[in-house]
C-alpha cells in the first residue's frame, strides 16, 4: 500500500473530530513534533478507546518516529469532546 503525505493543514481538514496516528518519518528535537508539521496517516479512529486498540496492535519499532494528535474543536472546558464522562469518572 502506497503510502501518502499529508500537510497538517490537510490532516486537519481530512480528519476532523478523530484521533490521528501519524507516521512523521524522521526524528525530530524536543518532545513534540514540529507544528505545522505533517506526516503519514497511518491510522484514525473518532473515539479514544477504539485509537488505543490500533495502537496497542502496532509491532514494536514497526513506526519509530510516531506522533498521536486529536483533530478537531474542543469543548468550553478545554476538554476533548467525550471525556467528560472520563474526568468526572476521575474525581
């Protein structure tokens, strides 16, 4: 499978209201990737939950220079919209 890059912007726009993995295909300096900075979707998933099962699924060093991002508005609180439930569950 032919993989593709994609600008942040169009990640953005592609994807929005999901959590992104993105394959930046290069290391980088400091512990986030480079804003603005795009990559290779490697997989999305709308809810957290179903992300961390893709991801727990991933070969050990299959992507080494990994990048996780959620792409869309938050809510008011500044929140990811559907973990509310998951911060009240942790008061």
């Amino acid at each position: 499978m032919e993989r593709t890059y994609e600008s942040m912007a169009e990640i953005e726009k592609r994807y929005d209201g999901n959590w992104v993995l993105i394959d930046k295909g290069r290391p980088w300096d400091g512990r986030e990737a480079p804003p603005g900075e795009g990559g290779y979707v490697i997989f999305y998933a709308p809810h957290r939950d179903e992300f961390d099962r893709h991801l727990l699924a991933l070969k050990p060093g299959q992507y080494p220079y990994l990048a996780v991002r959620y792409v869309g508005e938050l809510t008011e609180d500044g929140l990811i919209p559907g973990a509310e439930a998951e911060v009240e569950a942790a008061r």
